[in-house]
C-alpha cells in the first residue's frame, strides 16, 4: 500500500500560508517558527541591527535539522491510539511541534 504524506506549512504568526522554516537561537535555546515570505521578510528586518552588532559563534544549525531533535515529548510518548484522540480534541490535526503543556491539559481534561 503506498501513502502520500503532504506538509503544509501554517504561519505561526497569522494562519496563512507559511513560505519557510526559520531556526534561530536565543539565550542557548533553539527554535523554529514556520513563516509566511512577508512575516519572513519582517522578522528578518527586525533582527538586522542586532545581527550587524552581534560576534558569531560556532556554526549555523543545518538546514533542516532541528535544535531538540530526538527529545522525548509527552505528546510522543503517547500512543497512536491517543495521539489520534489528542489531536481530535485539541483540534490540532497536522500540527508539526505540540507543547507539553498542551498534553498535559489533555490529561487534566480527562483524557476524551
């Protein structure tokens, strides 16, 4: 049987749909945020004076890799049968990243 998986990127910023995925770090924690070319665009201008004053350190994240790659989340140690049930009440259906604290109000919920 063969599938077909499609990704599609939201902007995490305003819903529409996102161009790309940008990594940055911030106080020695990674992050990704999926943006729009034009929220792109912004946060990017909104970064340049810090960038042009700041000293580099080590090398860039590859794209694609992703800084907390391999941790162990709460919504990953669920499983499928609950992974479906989480994302039916959370109505998250294709989210790519779900916060612990989003599991954990799941639980608190009583588990539908």
């Amino acid at each position: 049987m063969a599938k077909t998986l499609v990704v599609t990127l939201t902007d995490d910023l305003d819903g529409s749909p996102a161009d790309e995925t940008i990594s940055f770090a911030l106080d020695g924690k990674g992050y990704e945020i999926d943006l729009s070319k034009a929220n792109a665009d912004k946060f990017r201008k909104a970064l340049d004076p810090y960038v042009a004053k700041a000293a580099r350190t080590g090398k860039a994240p590859r794209s694609g890799s992703r800084p907390e790659a391999g941790r162990v989340t709460a919504f990953s140690r669920l499983s499928e049968d609950e992974k479906g049930r989480f994302r039916t009440w959370a109505k998250l259906p294709t989210a790519r990243r779900i916060a612990d604290a989003k599991v954990e109000e799941w639980h608190q919920a009583g588990k539908p």
